[in-house]
C-alpha cells in the first residue's frame, strides 16, 4: 500500500499529521495489534498509523469526518481491508455496530487536540464494549487524564476517567513528528475499562453532577461548591471535611459521595 503525497492540513479540524516513522513504530508497538483484532482507528487522516496497523490486522474499522480524507482512503485501502465510517466521533455510536462484540473493541487515534476531552466523555459511555484504548493527546491533557489528587493537573478530567479505566501515561512526542508541528508536545496514553465489580459508583448522573460541582469553582470549599446538594451531616457520616476543596478528593472519595446521594 503506497502512501498518496500529504494533503493539507485543516486548522479547522485540528489537523497535525504524524509523519516521523520512529514515532509511529512506537505507538503501533505499545497497541499490539494481533490479527483478528476488532479495532477502529479515529481520525486516521492520511493514514500513517492505518498502514502499519494493517500489516499485523486482517481487518481495520476507521472514523473519519473529513470527506476529502475518506475518498484518499477509499483510494488507498480496498473495503475488504478497511471499513470506511464517515462520521463526527464525537456522536459516532460505537455501541450499535461493535455493541454485538462483548468488551472485545480496541480503539485507537491521534486526537484532535480541540474535542479531546468531551470525545474522552463520549467514548467513556461505551466502555462496556472496549478492550482497551490507546490514544495521542495533547501532552497537557494526558497529564491531566493521570493525575494524582491534591495536584495542579487533577481535575474533573482526571476523576470522570480514573473512575472508569486504568489510566497509563505511555510516552511523549515531540512537535517535530507531526506536519506541521504543532506548538505544544503530545503524549500516548493507554486506557483499559475496569471490570464492572470494580467501577466505584453506584448511579453515574449523580457521579458526574458531584464532580462537576466539586471542580466548578475550584478555590472555593466542598461546603460551598456542593451546597444544596450534600449537608453537613453527610459530611461527617463520610468523615470528609467540608473545608477541603475538590481537587483534593481522591476517586475513591468522590464515590462515596455520589454512593450516599444515590437512590437506593
């Protein structure tokens, strides 16, 4: 399969194409594709990552929304090889075509750097379906997915996720691999769903709406961001003081929380 010549990059899609051949035999290295694989590649673009992905898979499933990237796709890479979805990933129904699989479905991408985190959400939502994840973000916003609590990058990212998937910070490239360069480094990430037993809430509306608070003005006190909502009395009962604030909850924490504002 030989490459077409690189097309031009989209500033409005968030296009930075991986060109550098080391980097690229490093993440198809740390997926470890094996050939019967159900895996689905978002954003592929011109194909860097799908080729050598190809070469160790029967079958690749991708998610393009750029038109002009789909028809060099279908081009470049015949049906029987590749299936061609041409969809927005962030609405994409990754249950209703791979739902059938079990937890068998692999997913990989180099992010758009600006719908990262609500493509993150989105995709958390499917994670009864998914094997694993591996992921090229925006250096930043993988630093932020593993944080530790009580430090300047854990967030709401950091908890909607670790509170979901083992979150594994794998290693950085560097602007220079892309065309063009973007300004910022970027980071391989590895997402693995944890087993259901394991998923610390109970209802994940009341989860999300106490995270959501918790960090929702962050130099403010539980007491305050979560007013209306937990009293005081729940605040002893969890031996949590109110005076703390979010960021230095840990996951663990958070579930609790949301578990004793759960409907039974």
């Amino acid at each position: 399969m030989s490459a077409l010549p690189l097309p031009r990059a989209k500033k409005s899609l968030g296009q930075h194409f991986l060109v550098d051949g080391h980097y690229v035999a490093r993440i198809v290295a740390a997926i470890r594709p094996q050939a019967d694989d159900i895996m689905v590649e978002i954003g592929p673009g011109p194909g860097a990552l799908t080729r050598p992905l190809l070469e160790k898979l029967r079958h690749l499933h991708v998610v393009e929304v750029d038109r002009g990237m789909v028809a060099r796709l279908q081009a470049e890479f015949p049906p029987e090889r590749v299936s061609i979805h041409q969809a927005d990933a962030l609405v994409f129904d990754f249950g209703q075509d791979f739902g059938q699989l079990g937890a068998g479905l692999r997913v990989v991408g180099n992010l758009p750097y600006n719908i990262s985190s609500p493509l993150l959400f989105h995709l958390a939502d499917y994670a009864k379906h998914i094997r694993d994840m591996h992921f090229m973000l925006q250096k930043e916003v993988v630093d932020r997915m593993a944080a530790a609590p009580d430090t300047a990058d854990y967030g709401r990212l950091s908890v909607m996720l670790q509170a979901r998937f083992r979150v594994e910070k794998l290693f950085v490239v560097p602007p220079g691999a892309f065309q063009p360069p973007p300004k910022v480094d970027s980071a391989i990430v590895r997402l693995t769903p944890l087993p259901a037993e394991a998923v610390p809430y109970r209802d994940a509306g009341v989860f999300a709406e106490v995270v959501a608070r918790a960090f929702g003005q962050r130099r403010k006190t539980l007491r305050n961001t979560l007013k209306g909502l937990v009293d005081a009395a729940i605040f002893e009962e969890l031996g949590i003081d109110p005076v703390r604030r979010g960021e230095t909850l840990s996951v663990a924490e958070f579930a609790s929380l949301a578990n004793r504002l759960a409907p039974s």
